[in-house]
C-alpha cells in the first residue's frame, strides 16, 4: 500500500495543499508525477489515482487547484477561464507542484512526468510544452485547436471515450497535432468508454453521478477494460521516456 500523506506547497506568500503519495517499501530516489484532478477537485477518486502511482514506484503529488478560490462553481470557473487564457493561478499551482516534487530527497527530479484527468487533461498538455517533464498523460481533456499551440511539447499518451459526444473529437484532433509535430505519442479511443472512465467514485454520489453521466452527451462512468488498458499503456509510456520505476 501507498504512503499518503496531506502537505502544503508554497506559492509566494500563501500555501496550496496537495496529496502526498509515496511508495511504501523499495529504495528511492523514485521517478515523480504531478496529478491534476477533474473538474470536481481534489477528492478521494483523484487521491486513489494518486496512491496507485505510488503502488507502481512513483512518487505522486496532487495540488488543489481550487483552494483559495471560493465556493466551487466559483473555482471551476475561475479555473476554466485561466486554462482559456493559458496562464494564471492554475498554471502557477502546477508549476510550484512540480517544482516541490523535484526537490524532494525521495524523488529524482530528473525523472518527471504529468498525468491529467478531465479538466486537469487540458493543464497536463500545457505543462508538456511549458516545462522540463519527461512525458505528459492526459486523459478526456480538452485540446488546443492549432498544433502551434503544442510546439515543443514532451511525449504524450493519451485516452478518450468514442461515447463521449464532446470530447472523442479532441483526443482525434489531439493525435493529429502530435503527428503534424512529430511528436512520440500514443493515443487511443476507446469505442465503448464514455467520459472519466478512469474514476470511480463510490457511495450515493457515485452512483448520482453515475446516473447522470449516463444521461448525458458525455456518457461518463467507470469503464474498468478501458481504464486498465490506459494504466498499462501510461506505464509502459513512462517506463520508456522516465525509465524504469
């Protein structure tokens, strides 16, 4: 089982809190990934992604990007508006994440990744072409829709649900960029799987959610063929770009 652990990051004068994941037994230095949840925060699903990396042999750090901000549907806008923008306290939030996690003891800060999920998809791309990562995993987020925008981007796996009404075209539209840029990538669309097939949340709001999801035009739910899939290619992705964990 994962070491997890709840910590704060330094953002000039104020703190960001952020999960801690660490892998319980083994030797580090260990390879590092920066988390960035969904648009519904960080919660106990974004938590358990989180502690899965550990289980693999990576260190993972996942900041609240929302803390600070007000009441939710106040951070969720406030935070779409800034990935629009492309800058702002959410870009700030990630880049201090990665920065913090690099220089931790435990961690080899030459050996860096990002994985996003849903809203945090679109941040994992930005933060592929802004900093120094070594592979960038970004699953239902949005895209850029010029292949300019991802100039310089590191290698990138990446995962759609083809029952996704809204976003399937983005992870099309996502393999085209990286093909026109030459960049490694491996992409995939899972026919069967709608939006946020990697989460699973549990208990009444789960299955609220669930429900919902379902109802809607991005069809969103667990889908465990296609979330396992994506696991075992993000791993063999980052084994190949960060080297063995």
């Amino acid at each position: 089982m994962a070491v997890e652990q709840e910590v704060t990051i330094s953002m000039g004068a104020t703190r960001m809190p952020a999960a801690f994941a660490l892998p319980e037994s083994g030797e580090g230095p260990w390879p590092g990934v920066v988390v960035i949840h969904e648009i519904l925060g960080l919660n106990d699903d974004i938590r358990r992604i989180a502690a899965r990396f550990a289980d693999e042999g990576y260190a993972a750090v996942t900041p609240d990007l929302f803390a600070g901000q007000g009441p939710m549907p106040i951070c969720v806008m406030r935070t779409v508006a800034a990935y629009r923008r492309g800058g702002g306290r959410p870009f700030e939030a990630v880049t201090a994440a990665q920065a913090w996690l690099g220089d931790r003891d435990e961690v080899d800060g030459s050996r860096l990744a990002v994985a996003g999920f849903c809203m945090g998809g679109g941040f994992a791309l930005m933060l592929g072409v802004r900093s120094n990562v070594a592979a960038a995993a970004s699953f239902y987020g949005s895209v850029p829709s010029r292949a300019k925008d991802l100039e310089g981007i590191c290698p990138v796996v990446s995962g759609y649900g083809g029952r996704d009404r809204l976003f399937a075209q983005q992870g099309r539209q996502l393999d085209s960029h990286l093909r026109d840029l030459g960049v490694p990538h491996d992409v995939k669309i899972y026919d069967d799987a709608g939006h946020s097939f990697m989460s699973q949340r549990e208990g009444i709001s789960g299955a609220i959610s669930a429900a919902i999801g379902g109802l809607s035009p991005l069809r969103a739910g667990y889908n465990e063929p296609a979330a396992e899939d994506s696991w075992t290619r993000m791993l063999a992705f980052f084994a190949e770009h960060l080297g063995a964990a």
